[in-house]
C-alpha cells in the first residue's frame, strides 16, 4: 500500500469514527427510594391484560391492568402491558411496555406515596393519568404536563430528548377511589422503567 492509499484508510477511519451514533449509558435504578421497581424479577415477555386477572407482582408491588382511554373519550379493555429487554426507556435490565392499557400500582392499603419517580420513552398516542381522584385522558405528551397539579400532585418533568424523559410526582397520593392502588398511569405505545416511591 502506498503512502496516498494510507492516508485515505486513516481519513475514513477517523469519518466512520467521528459520526458514528455513542452508546447511550443506561441510566441506573434511583437512590433513597422506599420503593424500586426494575422489573427484572419479572419473566421476560410475560404478559398482564385487563379482565383476566392477571397482575405483575414485581418488586413486591402488584400492578393491575385496567381499561385505556383513547383521547376521544371512548375506553378500551383490548390492550395488554409486557415485561421487555429493549433498553427503550433508557433503564438497565429490564422495563415494561405499556400498548392501550393502564397499569395500576398498589403500594399497600391505607398507605401514601410522598413521592414517586420514573424514567420513560413515549412513541406515540395520548397517555392516561390518575392520581387521587382526579383522570386526565387526553395529555399528549408528559412534557405538556410539566409543572402541573394534578389531583393535589405537583408533576415535574424533565425531557431528556428523542421521546425519552423522567417523570416526578411530588405530593400526596393515597388510594384512587374505588380502586386498591395510588396511581394509575398508561399510554399507547409506552415504556418505563426505573420506578422510586416514598412512602408519607
């Protein structure tokens, strides 16, 4: 090879080297939680879908689904949540997809959540959120709710680009009204992972 033929190989090399997409490190699990939820105990591809009673009892907290709403108002119970490997909503391990469902978390009976965190990465749909005794069906995106008080709950979210961002409920949620859980939150294409509650 001569030397104009080296100095091509090394300029390409050094092209293929500066514009080739990083790795994104997966963001570990949060400290100081009373709570974590990772999902990683759970079988991979397991499934929960509304009506069939069937519920993740991941990390100690069992998760219920429950029927969507789309943002025209009208409900489905069609949809289902699984346990997948993806790395979408930018965890280590393990995370769930949420497709048309709500999922439920039940911290306990008479218990309340101080506060409750989570990473996530959003696709595509309108999402659902219920917390105290308050529904919201036709939020398009977490980061429009950014700042807002839901149910008696501050709700900070922080974008962290390419549909992917941390989600913080600061504030009292005890149990939703005619349910057994604190907070009931889905979506139609939806991924989440790296759950921490504080409990009052």
């Amino acid at each position: 090879m001569n030397t104009t033929s080296l100095l091509l190989v090394i300029m390409l090399v050094l092209v293929v080297s500066c514009t080739s997409t990083p790795t994104p490190i997966p963001i570990p699990p949060h400290q100081g939680c009373d709570v974590s939820i990772t999902f990683d105990n759970e079988p991979l591809g397991s499934q929960v879908k509304v009506g069939n009673g069937s519920s993740f009892q991941t990390d100690g907290v069992p998760i219920i689904a429950k029927a969507f709403t789309w943002s025209s108002g009208t409900p489905t119970t069609g949809g289902y949540a699984e346990i997948q490997n993806t790395g979408k909503a930018g965890g280590q391990g393990q995370e769930v997809f949420i497709n048309n469902v709500n999922l439920l978390f039940s911290f306990g009976a008479g218990r309340a959540l101080k506060s409750l965190k989570m990473i996530y990465f959003k696709s595509g749909g309108n999402l659902n959120l219920r917390i105290n005794d308050q529904f919201e069906y036709k939020i398009d995106d977490f980061v429009t709710i950014n700042a807002s008080n839901i149910g008696g709950v501050m709700v900070n979210v922080q974008s962290l680009g390419a549909g992917k961002g941390e989600i913080d409920f600061e504030g009292p949620m005890t149990i939703i009204p005619d349910t057994d859980g604190q907070i009931e939150i889905g979506g139609q294409e939806l991924w989440f992972d790296n759950i921490c509650g504080v409990y009052q």
